[in-house]
C-alpha cells in the first residue's frame, strides 16, 4: 500500500531539491502536483483541499523559500501534516477498572472483523490479560466455528451458544461469565453484513446498550478506499465509534481510506492490520508518524 502515493511524491521533492532556492511559483507547483498525487490515492477531496492549503499556507513562508535548506523544509512540513492527518499521536485502548473490559468489534462483512478478534485477544494477552471472545454473528454460518477453531488454536476460550437468535443475550451473558471467572477482557465479535442495514445497526445498538463496552471499534478494510470512510460515518453516527482499525493494509490499495478516515470521523485510528495470519506481527498499535514516514519514503 501507498507505493505508487510514495513514488509521486518523491518525484515531486526530488524535482524541488533539483532547483536550490525556491520561488513562490515552484512550492505552488510542487503543490499541484501533491494535490494530484493524494486525489489519485483516492484520498477525500476534502481532506486534499484541506492538507494542500496548510501545507502551501507555511511553505511559501520566508523562512522557507530563503531557507539554505529549502526543498528539505518543504518535506518536513508535509511530514509533519501528515501526522497532523493521520492524528498526531498513537491512542492506546482504554481498559475498564475494575474489569471486565469488554471491546465490541464492529463493521461489514468481510473485513477481518473475526480474524483481528484473534489478533487482539493475542495482543492483549501478551500484556498478561485474560480473554475472552464472545461469539456474536450468528448469521455467517461459518463466523462462530471460524472464531471457535481460532480459539482453540490459540488457546483463547470462546463464549458462543450455538442456539440462540439473539447476540445481545449472547453478549450479555459472555460479560457475566468473564466476571465469575474473572477474565479481564471481552472481545465481542459481532455480525457484519454486505452493506449497513436498519436491522445491522438497530443490533449493535442493543448489543451497546446491554454491555456497555469501554471501547467499540470500528473494523475498517483499507483496499475499500472512499467508500470505507461513508461507512465509517454511518457506524460512527449510531454506535459512538472509539476507534479504528484499518486492516489489509498488506494490499495493493493506493491508501486513500486510510489517509481520510481519521481526518473525516475525528476517530483515532487504534490499530493497523496487515495479514491473513494470526500472529503478533500483523497487528500494530498505530503511529501516526511512522506511517507519515513509511509513505515520504
Ligand atoms: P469478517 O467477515 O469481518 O469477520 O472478516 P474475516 O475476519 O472473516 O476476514 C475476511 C477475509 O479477509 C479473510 O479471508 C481474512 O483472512 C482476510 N483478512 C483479514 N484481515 C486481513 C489483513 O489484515 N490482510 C489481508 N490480506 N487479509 C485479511
């Protein structure tokens, strides 16, 4: 991801560092092209309209153009408004004392809504929790022995009841048993459709309501791109979204969902995920400018 984003901008900066002092012209046009650059990533229109004048409003600035150093202030100044995008600092998941801390995982079908339940439960047990996934999507036929097999390979304990049509009981009694059996957090994994329905949304509201979870994350597919970030806006308007996470960032996608979607919700992006394997590697707690730097190369 972001690959084809990173070489048009190190073709834009390359071209500037060619020219020694710069003119008011030259940043101007450097602009236009970074303003291309983000519209063909798919970035929002809005947001580009946004990054491209604050970038231009400091770097046609004396101390800039008069720099000895120009070109390089210039990248700085998109370094730095790239984290100023993408949220400034990593947000850590908030824990409920005294626990249980139940985490509700939330988005469409076929995110990687279940497979990062299992990638959290690991990350947190790692910190030393206790776990347990709560198996609520009980419309994917498969969601429930997908979570239970994951578990099982794991060795993460997985709360389903097989028979039962109604996730907000599901949940409701997943959190009582984490509290007999003190488990310290609950990841409730919940049912994902093609696209956002009343029904969809009306559940998610009540599975809230019953269990109030500390942290309702948002499970937001990167290769997706503008489309992704409406979707986070609906969810976010019903079931008030803690957080994000941005999974497949492995793929080819040219980044754009990931680049708007902070900027557009006000939701910090929690959590990176890029791979199909579960294992500690293909979770990340999210840095902002780690990623500011991975994508100015
Ligand atoms: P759910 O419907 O939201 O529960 O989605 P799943 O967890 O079943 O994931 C859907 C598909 O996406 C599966 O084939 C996963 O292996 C795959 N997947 C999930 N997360 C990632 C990721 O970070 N990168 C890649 N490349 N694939 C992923």
């Amino acid at each position: 991801m972001f690959e084809s984003l990173s070489d048009r901008l190190q073709t834009v900066f390359q071209k500037l560092g060619s020219k020694g002092k710069l003119t008011e012209d030259d940043v101007r046009e450097a602009m236009k092209q970074v303003r291309l650059a983000l519209l063909e990533a798919d970035v929002n229109f809005k947001v580009v309209k946004d990054f491209v004048a604050k970038v231009t409003e400091q770097a046609i600035g004396e101390e800039v153009t008069k720099s000895l150093t120009p070109h390089q202030q210039v990248v700085k100044i998109v370094h730095q408004e790239l984290i100023n995008l993408l949220g400034t600092d990593n947000v850590p998941l908030q824990e409920s004392r005294p626990g249980p801390t139940v985490i509700m995982l939330v988005g469409l079908q076929g995110t990687g809504k279940t497979t990062l339940s299992a990638k959290l439960a690991l990350h947190l047990r790692k910190k030393g929790r206790r776990v347990l996934l709560a198996a609520c999507d009980i419309y994917r036929p498969a969601a429930i022995t997908q979570l239970e097999s994951l578990g099982k390979q794991l060795g993460i304990t997985v709360y389903s009841e097989p028979n039962s049509k109604h996730p907000p009981e599901i949940a409701t009694r997943a959190v009582e048993l984490a509290k007999k059996e003190l488990y310290n957090v609950v990841i409730v994994d919940t049912a994902g459709r093609l696209q956002i329905d009343e029904p969809l949304m009306k559940e998610l509201e009540d599975i809230d309501a019953c269990v109030q979870p500390i942290e309702r994350l948002l499970v937001v597919d990167a290769m997706t791109g503008q489309e992704a970030v409406r979707v986070a806006e609906t969810f976010n308007q019903r079931v008030k979204v803690t957080g994000l996470v941005m999974t497949k960032m492995d793929g080819d996608a040219r980044g754009g969902a990931a680049l708007s979607v902070r900027s557009v919700t006000g939701v910090p992006i929690k959590f990176i995920s890029s791979g199909e394997k579960i294992d500690l590697n293909t979770l990340e707690a999210f840095h902002p400018d780690r990623l500011a730097s991975r994508i100015l190369g």
